[in-house]
C-alpha cells in the first residue's frame, strides 16, 4: 500500500498528464482502482511494501513499484511456502520505469487485436 514515504516515478505521472493510460494490453492504474488493488496485495502478500501502477487486461500480471525497480506479479496466483508464508514470485524484472515503459510499448505493438 502507498505511504507518505513511497512514491512512483516521475515517468508515472507524466503519463497520466499525457493521458498515456491505455497502452493495451497494459492499463495504468490511479484512484480507486490503483487503491483496491494496492489493499489486495497488501491482504496476500503482506510485508511487501511495493505500490502497483499498471494492470494487464489480458491476464492477472500487474507491474508494481518496489522504491528502486518494476517487479510485475500475478497476485491472484499466490502459493504458500512449507511455513504458510506466500511465495512472493516475480513474473518480470524491470530495472527502472523507463524500462518498463519501453517493454510495455512493445508489447502494445505486438498484441494481436484481432
């Protein structure tokens, strides 16, 4: 969940700005949206202090902010460890948001919208 010590990118805001929401399949999230899915992953994987800034529409994976690179997760596809811990996977690494941004914009090159 965000706290008033964590904050994204300045890249995140500047998309908003430029209404850059919608890269399909990726979608940023911000308001209610970006709330509830950051309570989600505070509910199943607890302790991770990592804020979520965009959403797949053709799966679960959603990229998240950990305060220095993008992880993006399946949070809906979460398994315990041998102590009932949740395993917290990383689906993709990202080592800043501009990164990120470029592998998103690829993608929105190549889905197939058909």
């Amino acid at each position: 969940m965000l706290t008033e010590n964590q904050s994204l990118p300045a890249l995140y805001a500047h998309m908003i700005e430029c209404g850059i929401i919608d890269l399909h399949p990726w979608f940023l999230l911000h308001g209610e949206t970006q709330t509830r899915r950051a309570q989600h992953i505070g509910k199943v994987l607890p302790g991770w202090e990592i804020i979520p800034f965009a959403r797949r529409t053709d799966d679960d994976d959603v990229a998240c902010w950990t305060g220095s690179k993008v992880v993006v997760i399946d949070d809906w596809d979460v398994w315990p460890d041998e102590n009932g811990m949740p395993i917290r996977r990383v689906g993709r690494e990202y080592s800043s948001m501009e990164e990120w941004f470029l592998a998103a914009a690829r993608d929105f090159i190549e889905f197939d919208w058909s």
